[in-house]
C-alpha cells in the first residue's frame, strides 16, 4: 500500500464542529475522537449509509472496550448490523458462523495491509479439522518459520505446545488451537506426516514475503489434452503477485496447456486490481478491451459528497460514477483456453469471488468445491488516528459483471443452475497438485471423460477421514478456524493518496 499520511487531528476535531455545533468536541480524547472519525468516514462512504442513524442518535462514543482497537471493533459492529438484506431478512453483514462480528468489515492495525503487501509476520501455516479427532495443516507458504521447517499440507498435528486433546468441541479446545496459532509468538507442535513419520518442531512467528502461488504444473491427459493447474492463495498487492503468476502461466504456455484448474480453495481475497490480472490472463484473446465488471458506490459518493474521503485520496468529481468505474479486460500473456475450472471452498471470498463473477460470462466457467464465502462488496482503505494506526476495511462498493450479474451475498454453490460444476467436500489429505486430491481429480476426471463421477477404484485412494464431517459441517468448522483471516476486494481511488 502507497504510505497514506491521514489529516490531523484537528482537521477532525474541526469537522466535527461544523457538523455538530450544539454539542462540544472533547479533542483532549483521542480514543473518542477515533470513534468519532469512524462514525463520520462511514456515515460518508459505507455502502449501506443511509442506515447510520444521526450521530446523537448513534452516539459513537458510547462503543467502549479494553483497548482503542476493541472499542472500534464493538462500533463498526454496531453499524454493520444496520441494513437489512430484505431476501434474507438479516443485516447485509449477518456472519451466521459467528453472529458476534461483521460478516466484512473490521478494523486492522496494520496486520492485515502488510499482508496486502505481501508481508505475513506469523507461523506461516493455517490448521484445519477433518474430523473431530483429526486436526491437518491445510497449507503452508514457502519461506515462511513452517515452510522451513519442512511442515507441508496434509501434516497431522497431534499435540500444541504438549497438549495432545485436541478434539473438535466448537468451544474450549477449537478456542487453544486459534490462540496458539495465530495469537501466539512461539508454538511446539507434535506432527505426523503424510509419509507416516513424527516429528516435534518448535517455531517462532517471523516476517517473511509471500508467494502467493502455492505450486503449479502441467497434467498431460492424453488425447491432446494438457491441463494447467495453479494454487493461488492470496490476491496479494499485484507488485507483488504479478511476477509469481507471470512465472507460472509462462510455464503453462510453454508446455501449451490447453484446460485450466485455478485453486482458490483457501483465498479469501486482498488486491482487487490482482484479480483483474489473474482474469486478463485467463479470458480468451478475443474479449480483449470488452467490459469485464463495474463497480457502484453509494449515492453520496456519486453525488461527489465525500469532503473526509478527500482529505484521504486525490479524488475529483464523477470518479465514483458508474460510468467511470467500468473495467475492461487487457488480455495477457498467450494462454489459450475456452474453459477454466475454479476449486472452492466456503474459505473462497472476495477477490476470488470477483474473479470468478467476472469471468462467468466471457468463456465456459466450472466450479468444484463447496458454496463460496458470498462477498460481492469491496472496500477502500481509510486510515484513521495518529499516523494512520487503524485502517478502516469496509464495504463501499458492489460489483456487477458484464452481463450484469453479482449480488452473491449467499455465496456461489458449485453445481448450481449458476455456477456449473460439482458440490464436494475438500481433501486435506494430500498435497495441492497431487491428481489424486479429490477436488482436483474431479476436474481432471472431467477433461479426460467428460463427467465428474469419480470410479470406486479412484475412490480408494481418497481417506475416508475427509468425509467424516458433513459438507455442511466441514463448511462451519473451517470458518470457524479462520477467525484471524479477512475477506477482502480492496480497491483504492484513481487519484493519488495525499
């Protein structure tokens, strides 16, 4: 992210005055006016504004936690349960895995922009449950404490810092494994791998770069038939993912692929603009410069309503028009294929989603997995505070493809009159790129018969242990796991940050 210096605090406190002249602004207190600039950026710029009731009636100073971050977390709360989705009855941002938080939006303290950037400072891994009793590594970056310590996918944790119950409960013990993997600074884990072998590896969190491409290659299926597979787990900043995925559709074209598996099972969005380019390098040469998606923001904005957005980017009149925001597709690279099949999972959000939703109507689209996050809003970063410690992530915008489709709120159910494909569960089991992994070997199976069903003999090299939650339940308890990742389709005006 480009270094944003946010305005002072008494541009806010001045703001404030103006806004509100029967009441006195208090700008000794930073905490409430950190409060106060929340509930002002979002009653400007949110999607679902016109929910936000006045600010005394709202009260935003009323928001009170152990912390500034907790007491802004306990306030965007408030106001994303405002709006109410009238198909569903719920607010836009009911998250029914965790009814206590937003659905989207949240307040970082720069954790989550560094990872934008591609910069993780953690263990470098992320657990999983395939059953009760079965807790895996679901994926591990390169580079990062885990990845050199030789942990991969697949890997069966035992025991967490000399703590063998690990048992599925949905409260004290999934609660141990959350704290001691992602709010922890140093953690001792019992392993057995996928080769049978133990281990006991000791790891501390670390800054690392990631590589968002988890691992590509080329299948040869016979008759003429060459698949390109990528596992892609983070739309990263495109600065950052551009070369890594420059560097493996190369690879496809030189080894002249002619299908395409993209692995977005784990993703859960960053960079809008990577997701263009993942598209531009997936859409057949000849929807080159035709609509790929449009963007909407609220009226305020398209009114050119937006004096503290101004103060933030070097926005002008009409840039939030949907005239102006209408994105066409820049094809990249050579690769030619007329099909692409999308490996999902309930994990699958945002930026993933929108690479998907724009590519539905240009080629034939097929996804394997389970019903995706449902995210079709995306979010510019707002920094609020003293030189910007929080970031503001919420909706601010919708996007609508060219054939005018979007509004996935209840996610994309692969195998759907929608979304063609298959609903099948994940296999933690085997490694990505392994083709007899079952999500990847239903896309394969499909390019070599033309059906998805898998043989019995196919079958028995897929463990059982992957089908002992419901798909349903396996949807539920890895979202659950996932408390510390955000979705995210963050997009940043036209004009330079100030």
């Amino acid at each position: 992210m480009k270094k944003i210096v946010p305005f002072s605090l008494l541009f806010l406190a001045a703001a404030l005055s103006s806004c509100h002249k029967d009441r006195k602004t208090d700008v000794s207190n930073t905490s409430d006016l950190l409060k106060d600039s929340l509930y002002l950026y979002e009653k400007e710029d949110y999607l679902w504004n016109d929910a936000i009731p006045a600010y005394v009636a709202f009260n935003p100073r009323s928001y009170n936690g152990s912390s500034d971050l907790s007491s802004l977390s306990k306030e965007i709360f408030a106001i994303s349960q405002l709006k109410i989705n009238t198909s569903t009855t719920k607010p836009y941002e009911y998250y029914k895995v965790d009814p206590t938080v937003p659905k989207y939006s949240f307040v970082d303290d720069g954790t989550e922009t560094a990872s934008l950037n591609g910069t993780n400072d953690d263990f470098g891994f992320a657990p999983i449950y395939i059953n009760p009793t079965d807790l895996r590594i679901k994926y591990v970056y390169a580079g990062s404490p885990a990845g050199l310590a030789g942990l991969q996918r697949g890997d069966e944790i035992t025991s967490i810092n000399g703590n063998s119950d690990l048992t599925y409960d949905g409260g004290g013990n999934v609660n141990f494994v959350i704290n001691s993997v992602y709010y922890s600074p140093a953690i001792t884990l019992a392993i057995t791998k996928l080769d049978g072998s133990t281990a006991v590896i000791t790891l501390n969190t670390n800054s690392y770069s990631v590589n968002p491409v988890l691992t590509n290659k080329v299948f040869d299926m016979g008759s003429g038939h060459k698949v390109a597979y990528i596992a892609f787990n983070s739309f990263t900043e495109l600065t950052n993912a551009q070369s890594k995925l420059d560097a493996a559709f190369n690879y496809f074209i030189a080894q002249g692929a002619n299908d395409l598996v993209v692995d977005l099972r784990y993703n859960g969005g960053g960079s809008g603009k990577t997701a263009e380019y993942l598209d531009d390098l997936i859409v057949p040469a000849g929807k080159d410069n035709s609509l790929m998606y449009t963007s909407y923001y609220n009226s305020s904005l398209q009114n050119d309503n937006y004096p503290l957005l101004a103060k933030k980017y070097a926005v002008k009149s009409g840039d939030f028009l949907p005239q102006n925001n209408r994105v066409n597709f820049s094809k990249k690279l050579s690769l030619a294929v007329s099909r692409v099949f999308f490996i999902v999972t309930s994990a699958t959000a945002s930026s993933s989603e929108l690479s998907i939703n724009n590519l539905r109507p240009e080629m034939n689209v097929q996804l394997i997995g389970d019903t995706t996050y449902g995210k079709p809003v995306g979010e510019i970063p707002i920094p609020i505070g003293a030189q910007g410690q929080f970031i503001i992530f919420s909706p601010q915008l919708y996007v609508l493809n060219s054939a005018n489709q979007g509004n996935y709120y209840a996610g994309m159910a692969p195998g759907s009159t929608d979304y063609p494909g298959l609903l099948a569960a994940d296999d933690v089991t085997k490694d990505f790129g392994d083709s007899t992994e079952m999500l990847l070997n239903h896309a394969l199976n499909y390019v070599k018969t033309g059906t998805y069903a898998i043989t019995k003999s196919q079958m028995q090299g897929i463990s059982s242990n992957t089908r002992a939650f419901s798909l349903h339940q396996q949807s539920v308890v890895g979202l659950a796991m996932e408390k510390k990742k955000y979705k995210l389709m963050v997009f940043k005006p036209k004009g330079k940050a100030h």
